[in-house]
C-alpha cells in the first residue's frame, strides 16, 4: 500500500512540477488569468517539485 501511494504523490508532484515549469516559460498560457504565465521564478519552483516527483518516484520503486 505504501508504495502504491509513495507512486501516486510522486506522479502528482512531477505533473504538476512540469505544469508550473511550463506556464512559468510561458509555453502553457492556460488558464489566461493564471498569474504564473511568464513568471520566471515559477519555471524553478516547478523544475523543484519536478526533481521531487521523480525522487519519490525513485524510491517508491526501491
């Protein structure tokens, strides 16, 4: 059961972490009010919750 919820976060933080990285570079403009369009500082934050998905992911499979 752990492994398959440590999968689940670890999937959900890596979407989301290349959603935020992706309307951060303004490759995504959606939703058009979204104020992380353009921003740079979200193409980091994203990258980070990206790196994280991936790390729970790597140890979920341990």
């Amino acid at each position: 059961m752990r492994k398959v919820l440590m999968t689940l976060v670890g999937i959900v933080a890596l979407i989301m972490g290349l959603l935020w990285a992706a309307q951060g570079a303004n490759l995504l403009p959606w939703p058009r009010t979204s104020v992380m369009i353009g921003e740079t500082n979200w193409i980091y934050w994203g990258g980070a919750l990206a790196l994280l998905g991936v790390l729970i992911l790597w140890r979920a499979r341990r």
